[in-house]
C-alpha cells in the first residue's frame, strides 16, 4: 500500500549531518554580512523552525493533540490511509518530553553563504532527481559551503522531499521517528546553531523539495557577497504530497547513520532509499 500523510505530519526525508567543525577562526560573527532573500516557503520554514525554538511548550502541544489518531504503531488521520510507524506513539511522547523539558532558545539567523551552499543542491537535485546529502559530484555540506565563506563550530544540513507544510516537516525533526538519537531534534533545537540557510524548489520525482543548513557562526566570503551569486526565489506549484525516503547521519553516534523513510511520527514504508 502506498502511504500518504495529512494533517501535521508530512512525508519527507530528514537527511541531517552533524559535523565538527574543522574550521575555527577568531573574530567569526554570529551572522553574516548580508541578508539573504528567502521566498515564501523558504521564510515560512524559517520563521517555524525559529517559534519551534522560541516555544517548545507551544509544539508539545501540537504533538499531544495526535495521540487519538493512533493505535499502536498505526497513525490514521481522519478519512485518511493509515499509516505504519516505526515506534508509534513512544516517539512522539518522547519529543512532547523533550518539548515540555526545554527552555526557550533566541532565533537562528539567516546566512548568504549557508543559503547559496542549500540553493546549489536544490539546483542539483531538481535537475538530477537525486536524493540524499551527496551531491551529483559527491560534494557533501561541507565541500558546498567552503565556497561561500567559514563557518565556526559545528555544520549540519537536513532535508525534506514532499509537498507539505512548514509545520509538518518541523513536527516530523521533531519526533524523530526511527532515530535513535534523535538527532534532527536536537540539532534544530541546539543553542550551538545560531545561523541556518534555507532553500526550496522543484524536486522531479517528490514535487517539491527543502534543504536546511545549519552552523554555530558563518562568515561569508566575497563570493557569497557578490550580487551575481544571491540565490533567486524558487515558484514553487502546489502538487500532491509524495512518498520519500529519508537518512541520517550523525558524527556524535553511528546509530543516526540509520536509514530510515516516513513521515512525523513514522519512518516507514520505504520507496527508495538514497545513496
């Protein structure tokens, strides 16, 4: 049966890498020196992500409103497919934990550099119809950002295949499905991140598709600042939702390297898995 996910989850792919950073230089700001220009869904992903952060008593809410559309393993919206999870409602109770633990963390602020180093895997994949970290040349966040300027402590990137909404791609970092070190929520809740680039566009195969960098600090390069290189808005056009795949990987534990598929509260039902 092939799966599809409403209300606040989303069938996406969170491919999240954790890395120390192996460039650390004295005077690195915070922010960068120019503001990149988000589209609308670039910004909605943004301004979530941010509120998520800023109040986690907020999405633990969201996510306790979940728990009559489960039974066991099996989550089924109203008037919708059930849907398979890995560990069903555990995993969501362990993030409204986490949520309800947290303490407020100020807002990640949008990098140039971040945003060109996420734009150009969204132009290689919407043309290849690839998915996963590795670009078309193997190039990973970190060969895709050296471009663009130096980044302090650590970089990650994480990425979502689907047509779905800001929140439901955030509910689903959130409660982590399948990962056993919950890595995707933990970074994107991470007082160590204070800087992230965002980019969406047309993906062949999934509709649309959303990349998320993230850093302690970026500074950008010339190149970054130059007016030939700001990344353009991507039109994005309303599709139906997509079954995707999903990875993890994480430098701190191999168990995030797991591949996992799904949506919110599942990683299941796989189609393909990237490589």
């Amino acid at each position: 049966m092939k799966f599809r996910l409403f209300g606040f989850f989303t069938l996406c792919c969170a491919i999240a890498i954790n890395l120390c950073s192996v460039r650390i230089q004295n005077g690195y700001s915070q922010t960068t020196k120019s503001t990149p220009a988000l589209s609308v869904a670039e910004q909605d992903l943004l301004n979530e992500i941010n509120q998520a952060r800023a109040q986690p008593q907020t999405y633990a809410t969201y996510l306790e409103q979940l728990k009559p559309l489960f039974k066991g393993k099996d989550y089924t919206a109203t008037g919708q497919e059930t849907l398979t999870t890995q560990e069903g409602w555990d995993a969501v109770e362990d993030a409204i934990r986490f949520l309800r633990a947290a303490k407020p963390l100020g807002p990640l602020g949008a990098s140039q550099g971040l945003c060109l180093a996420a734009s150009d895997h969204v132009k290689d994949q919407s043309a290849s119809g690839a998915t996963g970290h590795a670009g078309s040349d193997r190039t990973m966040i970190e060969q895709r950002a050296k471009p663009y300027g130096t980044w302090q402590g650590g970089i990650g990137e994480s990425l979502t295949y689907g047509n779905e909404s800001a929140r439901e791609r955030i509910l689903t970092w959130l409660i982590d499905d399948g990962v056993a070190t919950r890595g995707h929520r933990k970074r994107m809740m991470s007082q160590d991140y204070m800087v992230a680039g965002v980019s969406c566009g047309p993906h062949p195969e999934y509709g649309t598709m959303c990349v998320l960098t993230l850093a302690g600090g970026f500074t950008d390069s010339v190149m970054a600042r130059t007016p030939t290189n700001n990344k353009s808005n991507n039109n994005l056009t309303n599709r139906p939702a997509a079954v995707s795949v999903g990875a993890s990987t994480n430098s701190a534990s191999k168990d995030a390297a797991k591949t996992t598929t799904g949506a919110g509260v599942a990683n299941a039902n796989r189609k393909k898995s990237p490589r």
